[in-house]
C-alpha cells in the first residue's frame, strides 16, 4: 500500500513553521473533527455529489466496467488512434492514467504484443483548442491509418462545453466528408445518460455511448467510464486500478485520524494552511511516470477547495494554490524559491521504491569527481536526490511530506487517486466549503458565449466591452 510519512510536518522536525504533534494524538479536538467528518461522509456517502465515492465498487463499478470493456472490445483492432476531446474534469485524469501506466514512449511504439509493443492504439488527449495543436494532432491521424483508423472519444456531460463542442463539431464534419454515411462508427461519446445537447446529439445520430454517472462531477469522474474508456483502450488494467481505489476508500473510512491517510493529509494541510499561512501546496514526484498526476491533482484541490463563501454565505476567500514540481528536475529550478523564498508552502514528495526498471552507472571513467557515482544506479540517484530534498527542506524549517509507492502500477495509481478524492472531500468539511461546485468558473463560460455571439448572452458581451475598455497603458501599438 502507499506509504505517508508527514513527521516532516511536525514541529518536531520544522519548529514555528510546523504543526505540535499533540493536535494528532488520540482525544485531542482535530481527532474530534475528522471523526465528525467522518461520519458525515459515512452519511452522505453515494448521495448528492458524492456519488463518486461507490464508483470503485458495486453495482456501479461493475457496470460500468462491464460496458467499458465490452465497448473497447469491439473496438479492438480497428483503430490505430484513439482521440480523446475534453477538457479539465474529462481530460486530466485521462491524460495521467496514460503517462502513469505506459511507457512514455507508448505511441512510438509499433502495435502488437509483448515487450517493446503498444496493445492499443496511439492516444492522444485534445484538451484545449489552441488551432496549431489541434491540427498537429490530426495531421498525425491523417499520416498514420487516416481517419478511417481514428476513434474519436467526446467526452462531455452536457454536450454544451464551448471548447469541446468546437472539437466535436469539426470532428464531426471531417469525418462526414472522409467516411460518408458510416463515420458514426468512429465515434465513442461519454454523456449524460439520459439529458442535454450531446444526448440529443448521441440519440439522433446513434453514436455509441458510455455516461458520465449522475453525482459525479468532472474533477472526481476518472474512476468512471470518462477515465474508464480511454485506459482500456490502451491496455491498462482497469479492474486493478479499481481494486486499489477500493482498498484505499476502506482506509479512508476509519474515523480514528492515525488510521485514516486520506484524513491526515487533510487535516495537515488545512491546518498549516490556515494556522500557519501555509496556502501555496506543492507536489513534487521525483518520477517522470507520476508527474502529470500532480495536474489531475492540481484541479481536484484548486477547484474543490477555492471558495469566496462557506456554506453559510459568509465570505471566507477558502482554498490553497496547489503547485506541481518533478524532482530531480525542479531542485534546478525551484527548490531555491522553496527553501529561502516565503514561508508559504507545504512540499509533498512523492517516491517510488521499485521504478520496475534501472539503469546501472558504469565505472571506468576515470574522473575523481565523479567516481562517486560508479557502480550506482540511476534509481539510487534519483531517490538519494529526494532524501537529500527532503533534508535541506528541514534544514530550512520548510514542513514537507513523503507518498511512497511501492512500485508504479494500476493498483497503486488507483489507491492514490482515491486518497485525494477522499482528502479534498475531508479538506472542504474542514474548511466548511461545498466542495463540489465551483460558481467562478461560470463567469467566464457565460462570458466566452457573449464573446462568440451566443443566444441569449448579449449582456456578457456588454460587459466584457464595458470593463476591457481599450485605453493607452498598451506597449506595441
């Protein structure tokens, strides 16, 4: 199981700047707090929006497994790319499942089985809609199998997001005009199951489906078919990646807090952040296969947590600004900020014990400044590299916590995201937040439809003109 080890965080280790470990012992009142929290996410569990919390066992995951693989089933063989369109929520997880479970290398590949081999076909996510990218990504399709050899995975809930709906509705007419009557059957859309634009469109057009569950929001839906989908696809052992969500969810649902990891780290983290003035919260893997977890990581804490009003309406500004770092590549170039710039950041190390593969460091050189490193490896560099971070982030009085895995793996990737599904959904009760909306991104939307002549959003667009007024404090015109 993964490990955390948070003594680092503790004003044993880090002073003033850390927290006194007699908050943590048994009948202390944060003990009293998680427990209370605890049972109110025992209570609303499955209900509302946190519907995501059963998504790993069940009815629902056995459901939505089943559909998963019967769908990628059909599918395997007639494609030699797999595009996923989305955005935040339906984007992010997708994109760390791959880097985490594949080789980063994956799409190089040549298709087939065994080693060296990619069991699936080429990914890739289209989560902004930046034209050049876009257009890269498709001249890439069109170059290997064209578009008849492309399967196009829209995932959006509503069917109305503007930067999705864009990607789709280009999409669509590329693949109408190079397949004619039979492009539906390039299409796999994850939708609402039974409501909205894309439902519409999916029942009218006869697209194959998979949903978005109801209660699930985006940031909390990669242990859903939106994740689901794309991993199968590309050869990923769904099914552990769930087994592991499951055995970290049981962990997760101890109300005692030395019991519980998902609580603990909660509790740290809102406690240095408000006590402390601890609100900049970095993740910093010191492995190149985990990193872009630190961006699925950096929605869930940003968007859950970052509140203008708790649940009573009281203005409050809540929330934390979650950083992502990779060691060792960012000891070159932000450990210096960390370690003597303000003392606003809690750091989270992520390890791994066992990378599964390691590359020995010969002798023979013949160089005495560098003889040290004759007869290591590059897995031995890179976890003394983090060991000697988290030190001099000591030595600084900066709190810092270690994530372990034991080796990187579905299970293992699994148990970590449901950690911090868990950990935001303590965090927002702690804060005294709704951790499951999130009312400042719907400005902009409303606005960007005012923009692009929307029905119905003419007044957006009065107001963007009214406060962007043109005025002189412009250099270059």
């Amino acid at each position: 199981m993964l490990k955390i080890d948070f003594a680092n965080c503790l004003e044993d280790r880090v002073g003033e700047h850390g927290l006194d470990p007699a908050l943590l012992q048994a009948g202390s009142g944060a003990e009293a707090a998680i427990a209370h929290a605890t049972a109110r996410l025992a209570q609303s569990r499955g209900t509302g929006w946190e519907r995501w919390r059963n998504l790993a066992q069940g009815e629902a995951r056995s459901t939505h497994v089943r559909e998963v693989k019967r769908i990628a089933g059909n599918c395997h063989g007639k494609f030699d790319n797999l595009v996923v369109l989305g955005i935040g929520g339906s984007a992010l997880g997708n994109i760390a499942l791959q880097a985490a479970l594949n080789p980063p290398t994956y799409n190089m590949l040549p298709y087939g089985q065994g080693a060296g081999k990619r069991n699936g076909p080429r990914m890739f996510v289209v989560d902004n809609v930046d034209p050049a990218y876009f257009a890269s990504v498709m001249q890439v399709c069109e170059a290997n199998g064209g578009l008849q050899r492309t399967l196009f995975n829209v995932v959006s809930k509503s069917g109305e997001t503007a930067e999705t709906a864009a990607q789709f509705m280009v999409v669509r007419d590329m693949l109408k005009k190079a397949l004619g009557p039979t492009y539906a059957s390039n299409i796999v859309a994850i939708t609402d199951p039974s409501k909205g634009t894309m439902r519409q469109i999916c029942d009218a057009e006869k697209f194959v489906t998979l949903p978005v569950p109801d209660g699930v929001g985006g940031r909390f839906s990669v242990l859903s078919p939106v994740g689901l989908f794309s991993a199968a696809m590309c050869g990923i052992d769904i099914e552990a990646l769930l087994d592991g969500a499951h055995a970290m969810d049981g962990r997760c649902s101890d109300g005692r807090l030395l019991k519980n990891p998902a609580a603990m780290l909660a509790l740290l983290l809102v406690e240095l952040g408000q006590s402390k003035g601890k609100t900049n919260h970095v993740m910093m893997p010191y492995s190149n296969a985990l990193y872009l977890l630190a961006d699925w990581y950096r929605q869930l804490w940003a968007e859950s947590l970052g509140k203008e009003r708790n649940t009573q309406g009281e203005q409050v500004f809540a929330g934390f600004t979650p950083i992502k770092a990779l060691g060792a590549t960012d000891q070159h170039s932000q450990i210096q900020l960390y370690r003597e710039g303000p003392h606003d950041k809690v750091i989270g190390l992520v390890g791994v014990e066992d990378f599964g593969a390691d590359v020995a460091i010969p002798s023979g050189l013949g160089v005495e400044a560098i003889a040290y490193l004759e007869g290591k490896s590059m897995a031995g560099l890179l976890n003394a590299e983090r060991r000697a971070t988290e030190y001099a982030l000591v030595e600084s009085m900066r709190p810092n916590y270690t994530i372990t895995f034991p080796r990187i793996d579905a299970y293992h990737v699994g148990e970590f995201i449901m950690l911090w599904q868990v950990a935001t959904a303590y965090a927002g009760l702690l804060l005294g937040v709704d951790a499951y909306d999130q009312p400042a991104v719907e400005l902009g939307k409303q606005a960007t439809f005012g923009l692009m002549g929307r029905k119905g959003f003419g007044e957006h667009l009065t107001n963007v003109e009214q406060a962007l007024v043109p005025t002189e404090w412009v250099i270059g015109e």
